[in-house]
C-alpha cells in the first residue's frame, strides 16, 4: 500500500484531508438543519414545536455522528493541527461540546418529563443549538483570520457567529418547508424569506474577508488565469441563489411538488461555500501556519488508520442513508411510545 499509489508523504496527508473535509461538509449540512429548527422552535405554537422535533428526531443523532468523525480524523491524522486548533479554540469548542450535550438532554426530557416542565426543557434545547451554533460559526471566522489573536479576530468571528447561526436557521426553514404541511409549512417559508438575506451576507463577508485576510488567498482566486477559470463557481452561486429568491416567493405549492427545492438548493450553496473555503486554505489545515503535510503523522500510521476508515466511513454512510430512506416523507406526529 505504501507504493501502489506513489509517494505516501503525499498521497496520504491529501486523502485524510479530503476525507475530513468531507466529514465536515456532510456534518455542516445535517447536523445545521437540526440546529436550525431547534433556533426556529421558539417562534412555533406547542403544537408545532412538537412537529418540529418529530421532523428531525430520527435523524439528529446520526447527524451528529459525522462531527466525531472529522475530529477523530484530525486528531489521528494531523495530531499536530489538532493540538494547534483545539488549543487555541479550547473555549468555543468547550461551549459547543456543552451545547451539543444539553440539545441531546432537552431533545429526550421535553417529552418524558412532566407536563409543567416541558416549556423549560423546551428552552434548553434552544440553549443548545445556539450554543451549537455560534461557537462553530465563532471557529469559523477565527480560523479564516489564522487563529491569530487580536481585536479584529475576536469581531470578524463575532460576526461569522452570527451570519452562520442565521445559516443554520434557514436550512432549518427549508427543511421544514420539505418536512411540514399547512400552517407550520407556511411559516417556515416566512422564515426562509427571512433568513436567507442573512445566509447570503454571511457568506459574502466570508468571501470577502478571506482574500483580504490572506495575500496568498487573494493571489488564488484574482491572478490570471485562475480568475477566468474559477469565474463558474460565483456564477453559479449566484444562480442557485437567485433560483432559490424566487422559489420562495411562489412556495408552498397546491401540490407541494416544490417542496423539496429550497432544502436542495441550500445544500447546493452550502457545498460550493465549503469548495470555495477548501480551495483558498489548501494545502494549508492551519492557514498559513501549517500544512497537510507537516501536520500530517508518519506515512505507516496513516496507512494503518486508512485501512480502519475504509470499513467505519461506509458504515456511517450506510446508517445514515437507512434512517433518511426509513423516515421520508412528511413527518408525523411525535410519539415515543
């Protein structure tokens, strides 16, 4: 295995690079839906939060599943980045630990609890996916400023924490847009209508600040000829989001055979983001700090973890494909008998 594909130095730092990144995207867009539902329940009736929850309940937990991969892949594959990150990120990974934990909590007590408790566990579970949500979205911006302490990082991140819980919030609505009915479907238009200003902004200071932070960003997206030929990915951008404006203007439909657009159309947006962030940084898992390949650990330990992710990766997949096959469909009334 060390020589079948060439130099492992190089071969195998780029495939657990792509496989965490990987992991990361996946976990951005199912695990963000679930968040963002879990932001949106406090502008629902009792009832409808109850429709809420059933919406995402058989699915959060494997969501959640795709995080522990990505962190596992760093923390073995790129054991010097992990310490690098976590250290310098210790307190925003601390509060998104605590949050992910209270979601989980809230999300199985709200039910099982008594009756006059219900509105609290109810509020816990906003809690935690905010608590979720602006501490990612907070690593976010940190990381796009070089995890360089200082005013203008804790600010930029500040701002990145906010754009990206309204992220979360929007995937939420469209999720709810494919997964809801009637009155509850047409407030998660409303909310989508919303929310997606806040997406796009987000996701322009993003774009902007991360040539602007970095020269040698600026120099891969604005010299010749990468310009030219990377000119289809804003574009496209684009047209996915101007679709999705007008989607929204004319959902839901008599027959809700649209239903489905706008949750696809935001993971369309959420993926070439994460494309356009993967090209600025490579090769670098610490921007301009740390590459891959420093980072990396020694060729015969990766092999050795390649061949555990080749049978772990697509068991998650499978699990995860099942539980989204078994609950299609519009979500029924919450029941956990």
């Amino acid at each position: 295995m060390m020589t079948l594909f060439g130099d492992p130095t190089v071969w195998l730092p780029a495939t657990f690079a792509a496989l965490m990144g990987l992991s990361i995207l996946i976990y951005v867009v199912l695990d963000g839906f679930d968040l963002g539902v879990g932001l949106l329940s406090p502008l629902a009736t009792e009832e409808e939060r109850d429709r809420m929850v059933a919406s995402i309940g058989p699915f959060w937990d494997a969501n959640e599943t795709w995080l522990v991969l990505a962190i596992g892949l760093l923390l073995v594959a790129f054991p010097t980045a992990h310490g690098q990150i976590l250290s310098t990120l210790y307190l925003p990974v601390a509060v998104m630990l605590i949050g992910l934990i209270l979601r989980g909590v809230a999300f199985e007590f709200r039910v099982k609890a008594p009756i006059t408790q219900k509105r609290n566990w109810d509020w816990a579970f906003v809690a935690g996916s905010a608590m979720a949500s602006l501490s990612q979205g907070y690593m976010l911006g940190a990381y796009i400023l070089g995890l360089a302490p200082g005013p203008l990082t804790w600010a930029f991140a500040t701002l990145t924490a906010i754009f990206l819980t309204v992220a979360y919030s929007f995937i939420g609505a469209t999720w709810l847009i494919y997964k809801t009915e009637d009155a509850l479907q047409k407030k998660a238009v409303k909310w989508a209508k919303g929310g997606i200003w806040g997406l796009l902004g987000g996701l322009a200071a993003v774009s902007i600040a991360s040539p602007l932070a970095s020269p040698r960003v600026f120099e891969k997206w604005f010299s010749f000829p990468e310009v030219v030929l990377l000119a289809p990915m804003p574009l496209g951008f684009a047209l996915i989001a101007t679709l999705l404006v007008l989607a929204l203007r004319h959902l839901p439909t008599k027959d809700d055979s649209w239903a489905w657009f706008p949750f696809t159309a935001t993971i369309a947006l959420f993926c070439l983001a994460f494309v356009g962030l993967a090209y600025s940084f490579y090769p670098y898992v610490v921007p301009d700090q740390l590459t891959i390949y420093e980072a990396a650990a020694a060729p015969e330990s990766l092999a050795i973890i390649l061949v555990g992710t080749v049978f772990v990766l697509p068991v998650i997949a499978i699990y995860s494909a099942i539980s989204y096959t078994v609950f299609r469909g519009k979500a029924t009334a919450l029941s956990y008998d």
